[in-house]
C-alpha cells in the first residue's frame, strides 16, 4: 500500500508539473495575442496618418495648380486691361479726328459759300433774291447733311461709351473674380496651416506610440523573461521533488524486495491469493462490463427501433465526474452488500471477488 502510495503521489506530482506548464503556455499564449492585438491597433493608425499625409500632399500639389491658375488669370486680366485701353483711347481719337476734320469741313464749306456769295452778290446784284433762295436751299442741304454726320458721330459715341461700360463692368466682374480667388487662396492658406500642424501633431503622437509600443514590448518581454526563469526555477524545483520521491520509491521497492524475500510461505500464500483475486477481480469486471454493454447496447438499438425508451447514459470507463458508469454500479453494490452483512454470518464461497480481496488484505494486516 505504501508503493501504490508513493506512485500515486508521483503521478500527481507529474500531472501537477503538466498543469503549471500548460498554464504557463496558456498565459504566454494569451500575452502573445494581446500584443499582436496591439500591434494591428498600431499599424491601423500609422496607416490612417499615412493617409491624412497623402491627403496634404495631394492638396498641396492642387495649391500649386491653383495658384498657377490664378497667376494665368491675373496675366490675361491684365492684357484685356490693356487691349481694352488701347481700343478706348483709339476709338476716342477717332472720334476726336472724325469731329475735328467734320468741323473743318463745315468750317470751310461756310467759307467758300460765304464767299461764292459774297463774289455773286458783287457780279449779280439784280438777282440777289433768287440766289439768295438758292443759296438758303444749299445751305439747308449742307446742314441737313451736316446734320446727319452728326448724329452718326453721336451714335458711334454712344456706341463707344457703352462698350466702355461694358469693358468698365467686365473689369469690375473679373477685380471681384479676382478678389474671390485672392480669398479663397488665404483660406486654403490657413487650412493648409493647419492640416500641416496637424500632421505635426500626428507625427509627434505616432514617434510617441512608437517609443510607448517598444517600451511595453520590452517590458513585456522582460516580465515574460522573468516568469518564465521563475518557472524554470519552479520546474527545477519539482523535477527535483519527483527525483526524491523516485528514490524514496527505490528505497521503499528495495525494503519490500527485502521483505518479501523474508516472507514465509503462509505470506506468499496470501499474496499469491490476492494476486490470484486481483486477476479474477479483472477478469470478473470485464465479464460485468462487457455485458452490461452489451445489454446497454442492445436497449439503445430496441430505443432507436421504437420498441422502447431510451435507457440513461452510461460510461464504460473510470471517470469520476460520470454520474452512471459501471465501476460505481460494482461500488455500490458491494457497499449495500457489506450494510446487509455487517450483522450476519457469511460464507465465503458467497463473497465477491472484491470483497475476497478485502478479507484477505485484512487477513495479511492483521498477520503483519
């Protein structure tokens, strides 16, 4: 009994150690996760300030372009001002050299009639009435044609003054135009101010995380390196425990070994017997077992076929968590059996293999 003792302590001893390795495997395991987990946290947000970069020097390649616009437009402003200028001050000293040769004319005209008039007045004084009435019919001529030339002047200055106006409202649409673009420019000025402070900003937050990430990465790897030699110290420990129980066990073989060998042959006798009933006590559980099996089996074919219920579920192995094995049917009817008897005379042809095996290891207690 002291045998199995030790061995059962070692096999707990070794099963112990399994434990605190798996759980040491499952521990790290876990650690791994949570910093891969970590790690993918990190890379999303890289990525997403690697975007909002990409995003800054895509606004700020469209700056450029824009500005390179607005330069364009300020150039061609510039000439339309210009041209417009030219052909203001053009049409004005054509009008001016149009009006002038105009009154010139009608200046000399004046002239030469006045003096036709006067030269005729002085040759022909008996007819002075009738030339006077063709004179007036001339001059009425002249200045209705006059006239004419007049208002053509008057209507290509109107004409002139209001392509001016046009000119002058075009000019103020475009200096408007202008003043929009000059606007928009300093706000996406300012917004570029503050999309490159806040790149900054994420720049320095990203250098922090990354110097955060590698302090906690080594600390959790020095944590990790420490626990890890405190289980190697642990391991050591037990591997040493479990060679002392080894040798207790070889001491405890060795002292049965001497003792069996200074046994008489009643003692073999009895220990032949147990042997003889531990192997009957096998052969006699697996015979119940098989059976019980096979009956078991047969009820779950008859349950599947309609022909009754199905019976409850029952292991065929030694597990102690199961509530309906067969090794507790043999336990419990050998502890009601041992309740009946305790007060009675039994034969020992009536016993059980097992109960048999209980007798004679108080038989070989008593003797020792």
């Amino acid at each position: 009994s002291q045998i199995e003792k030790l061995k059962q302590e070692l096999i707990d001893l070794k099963q112990q150690a399994q434990e605190e390795m798996k759980q040491l495997a499952d521990y790290y395991a876990q650690q791994i996760k949570e910093l891969e987990k970590k790690f993918q946290k990190k890379v999303g947000e890289i990525g997403q300030i690697q975007l909002e970069r990409k995003l800054i020097k895509e606004f700020c390649r469209g700056k450029a372009s824009m500005e390179k616009e607005l330069e364009d437009f300020k150039d061609s402003m510039e000439i339309s001002n210009r041209r417009y200028q030219e052909v203001v001050v053009r049409l004005e000293r054509r009008f001016l050299e149009e009006k002038k040769r105009l009154e010139e004319d009608v200046e000399k005209k004046q002239i030469m009639m006045a003096e036709t008039a006067q030269y005729e007045a002085v040759l022909q004084l008996n007819s002075t009435g009738r030339e006077v009435f063709k004179e007036n019919v001339c001059l009425h001529g002249a200045f209705a044609h006059q006239l004419k030339e007049t208002m053509e002047l008057q209507k290509i200055k109107q004409k002139l003054e209001e392509d001016k106006t046009v000119l002058l409202q075009e000019k103020e649409t475009n200096e408007g135009l202008i003043r929009k673009k000059i606007l928009q420019i300093n706000r996406q000025k300012a917004q570029i101010g503050d999309l490159q402070h806040k790149v900054a900003k994420l720049e320095m937050a990203l250098c922090r995380m990354t110097r955060e990430s590698e302090r906690e990465t080594q600390k959790t790897q020095h944590q990790a390196l420490r626990e890890n030699q405190a289980s190697m110290v642990e391991v050591k420990k037990l591997q040493q425990l479990l060679e002392m129980k080894d040798q207790e066990m070889n001491r405890v073989k060795k002292l049965a070994r001497n003792i069996l060998n200074e046994r008489t042959e009643v003692e073999r006798f009895f220990l032949d017997a147990l042997e003889h009933v531990k192997q009957e006590i096998i052969s006699s559980r697996k015979h119940y077992k098989k059976k019980a099996q096979t009956a078991y089996y047969r009820k779950m074919m008859e349950a599947c076929a309609g022909k009754e219920e199905f019976p409850k579920i029952k292991t065929f192995k030694s597990n102690i968590n199961s509530t309906n094995s067969v090794y507790r049917d043999l336990e419990e009817a050998e502890k009601c059996y041992w309740e009946k008897i305790q007060f009675e005379k039994v034969d020992i042809s009536e016993l059980t293999w097992e109960q048999k095996e209980r007798v004679l290891r108080l038989l070989f207690a008593k003797m020792n």
